[in-house]
C-alpha cells in the first residue's frame, strides 16, 4: 500500500491484513499508527520493508 492509502486507512479505521512472501501472515486489524518503517496493528510492530499490507475484502 501507498503511504496515502495507509493513511486513508487509519483515518478511516479501515481493516488491514498483514500478508509476508504472498501468504497471510495475520488477519491484522485497524492501524494504530504508523510510521515511515513500521505499522502497529492490535500492538504488534510490523516493519514495512518486510510485509505486504492489504485493505481486507468483504466477502459476497
């Protein structure tokens, strides 16, 4: 995600899943804040250069 999508997505309390190598690595939950390296997401501190961050999909 793009810096202003993160930032859309804390404004927004967007729900965020944190996916690594192409595979979920948690189901994440809304940002809490970010910075320029890392995301916290439910407390836990992800470092941006090592995950992927997608903005959840609601099923049909």
């Amino acid at each position: 995600m793009k810096t202003s999508e993160l930032n859309e997505a804390f404004l927004y309390r967007t729900h965020v899943e944190v996916w690594q190598d192409g595979e979920l690595h948690d189901y994440g939950g809304q940002i809490e804040r970010h910075t320029k390296y890392e995301i916290v997401i439910n407390g836990m501190h992800y470092q941006k250069h090592a995950f992927e961050f997608r903005i959840k999909k609601n099923s049909p």
